[in-house]
C-alpha cells in the first residue's frame, strides 16, 4: 500500500477557501444567506424645488389692455412682482410672452440691486 505525501498548510488554505466560496454561493442563490442592503448613493443631489413666481402688482394713473394678454400703465407705473420692481412713466407687460417692457425714466430694482435708464426690455 502506497502512502500519499501529506498536503502542505498553504494548499489546505486554498481547498477551503474554495470550499467555502462554492457552499456560500449555493446558500445564498437558495436563500439560506441574507447580506445587508445598503442604501444607494444618489449620484447628483436633489434638484432645487421650482419655486413659483408670487402675484403681479401694477399701479398706475391709467391701466388698459386685455385681461390676460398685455397690461399697459401709464402715468408713474410701478410693476412688483416677489422681490422685483420697475418703475416708468410707461410699462407693458404681455403676459403670453411673460415680458415687460419700460419706457421713460426706468428704475429697476432686484432685491438690494438697483439699475436705471430711458428703456428697459
């Protein structure tokens, strides 16, 4: 009877090593292993909520137009919008197309900016 050389630490290592990958993957494709979920990280960070524009306020001497479409006032205008305002002698405000023009000694102010000019657009 022929004896076979004792197998060297390093090679019993890598059997088991092997061994236990093999049974680990059969118990997990059967359900018998359970690994932690972690969370997934977003790849961008939120986008900033919308923030809807406030209620428009015209004061004037005379206001005309058609309800909806385009405002004109004239006569010391004044046009506020959240922390918006212009001031002119004329504006126009077209509501389809969302612009307002000024004419006649403009003043726009942003917030704590100021601007002014003869025309504004």
């Amino acid at each position: 009877m022929q004896l076979l050389p004792a197998p060297s630490p390093a090679r019993l290592a890598a059997l088991f090593a092997s061994c236990c990958l093999v049974f680990a993957g059969a118990a997990r494709a059967q359900g018998f292993l359970t690994l932690p979920v972690v969370p997934a990280k977003p790849a961008a960070p939120p986008a900033v909520p919308f923030k809807e524009k406030g209620p428009t306020f015209i004061d004037a001497e005379t206001l005309e137009g058609v309800m909806d479409i385009e405002i004109t006032a004239r006569g010391k205008a004044e046009w506020r919008q959240d922390d918006t305002t212009i001031f002119s002698e004329v504006l126009r405000q077209n509501q389809e197309f969302g612009r307002v023009d000024a004419e006649g000694g403009v003043r726009f102010e942003l917030g704590s900016d100021r601007f002014s000019g003869t025309r504004s657009r």
